[in-house]
C-alpha cells in the first residue's frame, strides 16, 4: 500500500474516532496532499482514542503546528507527540508550548528535535524559557546548539519529571473505591455527555459524587460545570481519572473543596 493511501486510511480512523486507532504514525509523508495533513491536525481536537501522534518529515510549517495547537487545546487523551525533522521556526515551538502550558495537561512527551530551521541563540532561550512553565512535559526533544539553553532545558525536563513522579505517588494511597458504572440520579446542569456514577468517599481525603463522560470514558469526583479556584489545573491517572494539582504549592486532591486536609485558602477562588 502507498504512502498516500496509507495515510488516507489512519485519517478516515481518525474522522470516525475510531478506538483502534491509539497509535496514529504519519511519518515521512511529505509527498501527499497537504490538505489531507490539514485535516489530520484539525481532526484531532475531536479524537478521544489515540495516545501516540507521529507526524515526522511531513514538511510541516508553522502553520501546520497552529492547526496542531488548536487540536491539543481540546484533546485530553493524546500523551506524545513526535514532530522532528520539519520546518518549525523557534517562534512556532514558542506558541505550540504556550498552548500546551495555558490548556493540555495531559501530554507529557514532545519531541522537536532536528528542525530545517535554526533558532538562534536567543530563540533557543526562549523555548528553553516556555518549557519551564509546562510542567506536565517529562520528555522533550530539540537539538539545542547553545548549552545554556540545553541545560536550562534538561533542568526543567528532570524537575517536571521529579514533581509529576511524586504526584502519581502521593495518589496510591488515595484511590477512590471501584464504582459500579450505573446512572444512579439524573443532573440537569451536567454538560452534554456526562452523568452521575454516584457517591463515592476517599478515606481521610473526602466525599462528593463521580461523574463519567460517555465517550471520553475519563471520571471526575466534582460536578464537570463547576469552575475550579484560582490556581488548580486538572491532570488524569493512567485509569483515566481526573484529579487537581494546585501549580503553585504542589497540593494534589481529588475533590479540591471538600478536601478536609487542604488548606482553606486553596479553596478560595481569589487565592
């Protein structure tokens, strides 16, 4: 099979979100329609199945890493992406991390190495600067040619990679009990696509009810409409299951306000 029709296929999987697809490779694919490329990057805000996106050598522009932006604002299932050896400027890395920072919170591997495009030594700095503050990205991949900015890189990556550690630690000790996946009362404010599990209760860490997304399959202990305080961002557990971290002082809680450990001024929206 060509390389054309090969991508044709993984992009029909991708418009139908289809749930075998959680390994989506457009590698080297730089000789076919670019419009069909377009549609790869804009179909995956909407994709709730794929883990891994591999689009390397595919010619892509700083255009093309915008639409990819745009997508992961909205995907919350997508762990890596791989997008070396194209034709990214340090300007187009800069908003595809600034994206990353200010609205994904699930994607932990990013890998940028070998760009046609040199950034310089200031752009390096930059991008070395807007990892920092992404503090969901473990794994990062660039050819950095100044060492400042490769070392102010590498720090950021290995304390990003400490601090999610110990996140995942602190929750073992946390798991909610197994709910039984049965629409137990009905809520008229819950989004489109949610509904109740029911209560659920968390030794010494809290209580409130678990709601489900029907096709994302992710589960959360607060109600999916109301707006977290002031500081907390929302990340998920290898099940799926959403809990909060408060960026500034590293608290982890499932419920957030009902948490009787947390410190009342990490409840307060104006913190």
């Amino acid at each position: 099979m060509t390389n054309k029709l090969l991508a044709s296929e993984a992009y029909k999987k991708l418009l139908q979100n289809d749930p075998t697809l959680t390994y989506a490779n457009f590698n080297n694919q730089w000789d076919i329609d670019q419009d069909l490329l377009h549609g790869v990057l804009k179909s995956l805000g909407r994709n709730t199945h794929v883990k891994e996106f591999h689009f390397v050598n595919t010619g892509m522009t700083d255009y093309m890493v915008d639409l990819l932006a745009m997508s992961l604002m909205e995907n919350k299932t997508i762990t890596l992406v791989n997008i070396s050896s194209n034709k990214i400027s340090a300007e187009g890395i800069q908003r595809l991390l600034l994206t990353i920072r200010e609205y994904n919170s699930t994607l932990t591997t990013l890998n940028l190495s070998d760009q046609y495009q040199e950034a310089g030594y200031g752009g390096e700095l930059k991008i070395a600067e807007f990892l920092e503050s992404c503090k969901n990205i473990s794994k990062f991949g660039y050819t950095f040619k100044n060492p400042a900015a490769r070392h102010k890189a590498d720090r950021a990556v290995s304390q990003n990679s400490f601090a999610l550690r110990q996140k995942r630690n602190s929750l073992k000790a946390q798991v909610p009990v197994k709910l039984t996946e049965k629409v137990v009362s009905q809520d008229d404010g819950l989004p489109e696509g949610w509904f109740c599990l029911g209560p659920t209760k968390i030794t010494g860490k809290g209580e409130g009810l678990a709601y489900k997304h029907k096709t994302r399959g992710i589960v959360q202990f607060r109600h999916p409409s109301k707006p977290k305080p002031k500081g907390w961002y929302t990340y998920y557990d290898d099940e799926h299951r959403a809990f909060f971290v408060h960026r500034k002082t590293g608290h982890v809680s499932w419920f957030i306000e009902t948490d009787p450990v947390l410190p009342s001024e990490l409840k307060n929206f104006e913190y």
